[in-house]
C-alpha cells in the first residue's frame, strides 16, 4: 500500500478520508483503495476508490470531483453558458484540470477552438488515466491544452477572443485565489467579444455566502448582466453549490434547442436553475 498521508487512517481493516472544511466540518468517506498519489510542484495529488462516490479527485486533502457525481457540477458549468450563447466557437476553461467541463463542452460540434489553462499538468495526466468516468480520457483535437497559471494567461495578447469562458477553479485557497479577485474578472472580460459571457463556481451559499456575495458584486462591476444559478453537488460542503455567469449580451436559456447527452442538466433545470431562494437573492441584492 502506498504511504498513507494525515487525512487518511486505518480503522480496524477500513481506510478512511477525512475532509476538513474550514476547521468546522468534517466528512468522512470509506476509502477502498489508493489508486494514486503524488507531490506536484504546486500540491498533493491523490485519486481515491470510494465506497459511495467510486474513484474521486483529492487536492491537497479537499475532494475536487467524483466519478458518481462530477458530471452535475461539469455539465452545469458548461452547458448553461453554451445553451446560452447562440454560437460559441471560442471557448477557454480556466482549470478543470479533471477534465470534465472540457469533455461536456466538446459535445457542442460548432465550438472551433477550446484552450483548457491547467496550472498543474500533473492533474490532467492523473484524471485522464485513473478518473476515466470523469475526463473521458479527453483526447479531442479541439482541445488545447495550456499548462500555465490562468492569471497570466489572460494578461497575454491574442489575435483572437472568446465566445465563452468557463473558470472551474478550485475553492479560494492556494493558487486559486487569485482566480476569485476583480483584477482577474477584468482580464477575462477583456478576453471575451462583443458578445461573449463568462461562467464561474461561485461557492456553496450556505458556508461561503460572502464570496457568493463578493463574486457576484465584482462580476456586477464589469458586465451589463449577471446572473447566478445553482446546482445540488453531494460531495460539495453542504450539497448546496451556485455558479455565476457575467455576459456582456446574452442572458435568456433557450431550453428548446438542448439536445445533447447528459446525465442531470435537461431543458427544465435550463430554465429552472435560476430561480433562486429568497435568502440568496437578499444576499445578492444586499451587496
């Protein structure tokens, strides 16, 4: 067995995981096997067989994605925007080094382009061999993929923008907190056409209200419209997970043209995912 790090433990002929969020809640989940783990120069890397989630995606002891319940975060980052937008052809993830927004947008066959910005190269090769329910083993032409920190990468000049951005970034911790500031938000907006709109995860409303809040009153600063969603994510804190989209156009899902494949998003939760809970939209108007 491989070396077992702090937040794993051996309880009698059981292996447990135990993420801590915030220093006030711990999960803990029944481990069947460590399929991988390594050192990166940027954070721990490990992919766990769970009992209830199957093979699962840890960095630095937080749990990114699961192959039992990863596509509904996937497919509701990456489908509403590109539901959304009437013809996206450019589109860049900022993250996602699991793969799976970039597999859900490589189902749209008129998207020409899409640059994935990774800062650790080493995620991509781990999910693209040990996390296949996930990443799909992502190999489309299409797909760029660009191993360099997201920040600079939209500093950069390009004879080209985007239709569609899509940050799937980690929680703001680490080397993802830069991904969460006002200065990134201008760079992306920069980065988009005329037309183009923006998506990001914006935290669970529950545990981590106020970077709701600070996301959606940023991204309000720079675009015309914005509007935020949500999305039941099991082993996410709390289950309870928003994403906010910026568009300098668009906005209105148009559910009669969605047709593609897809195990939680269909033409109901396009419409429906807006609607939010009084306690956020108090939250949101409060900022």
């Amino acid at each position: 067995m491989m070396q077992m790090e702090e937040c794993l433990k051996k309880i009698g002929d059981d292996i447990w995981f135990t993420e801590v969020d915030r220093n006030n809640l711990k999960i803990d989940y029944r481990i069947k096997e460590i399929i991988y783990q390594c050192s990166s120069p940027i954070q721990q890397i490990m992919i766990l067989d769970s009992y209830d989630f199957g093979p699962m995606l840890v960095l630095d002891d937080a749990i990114q994605t699961t192959s039992n319940d990863g596509y509904i975060y996937n497919e509701m980052i990456a489908h509403v925007p590109l539901n959304i937008h009437p013809n996206p052809k450019n589109v860049l993830i900022i993250g996602g080094g699991d793969c799976g927004a970039a597999r859900e947008v490589t189902k749209y066959p008129n998207v020409e382009r899409i640059d994935m910005v990774e800062v650790d190269e080493m995620v991509v090769q781990a999910c693209r061999k040990y996390l296949p329910k996930v990443s799909g083993n992502l190999s489309d032409p299409r797909v760029n993929f660009i191993f360099e920190d997201g920040t600079a990468f939209v500093k950069e000049q390009r004879n080209y923008l985007y239709d569609v951005v899509i940050i799937d970034s980690s929680d703001p911790v680490g080397p993802a907190v830069k991904l969460f500031e006002l200065e990134f938000y201008k760079d992306i907006y920069r980065n988009l056409r005329e037309n183009g709109l923006m998506v990001c995860q914006s935290e669970s409303p529950i545990f981590y209200s106020e970077m709701m809040a600070k996301i959606h009153k940023n991204l309000n600063s720079l675009f015309p419209i914005v509007k935020t969603y949500m999305a039941t994510v099991p082993t996410y804190p709390g289950g309870f997970w928003t994403f906010t989209m910026g568009s300098k156009k668009y906005w209105k899902p148009y559910p009669e043209k969605f047709d593609k494949d897809t195990q939680y998003i269909n033409k109901e939760i396009l419409e429906s995912c807006f609607i939010l809970p009084k306690f956020i939209e108090k939250l949101l108007d409060d900022n």
